[in-house]
C-alpha cells in the first residue's frame, strides 16, 4: 500500500465517521474511537 492509498483510507473512514457521528458536540475520546473502529474494519493495524 503506498502513500496515497493509505491517505485515501484515513480520509474516507474520518469522513464516514463525521457523517454518522455528526460535528461538534462529542468528547473527543469518542471520535478517536470511532476512527480507531473504522480504521481497523478496513484492515488497518492502528496504534494509540
């Protein structure tokens, strides 16, 4: 996987997870989980 590969994942799990969790208004803990779900649903391994 190149750069841009992984760049295009990263953006579009951060955009699903804006678009069901919405903007503003969250503990950011709860988006970071979020992201760190759909990162990993995507076979990413993730580390936090």
């Amino acid at each position: 996987m190149n750069e841009n590969e992984l760049s295009r994942i990263i953006y579009e799990c951060a955009i699903e997870v804006h678009r069901i969790l919405g903007g503003p208004g969250l503990l950011e803990s709860v988006y970071e989980e979020a992201l760190a779900w759909e990162l990993q649903q995507r076979g990413l391994k993730i580390e936090r």
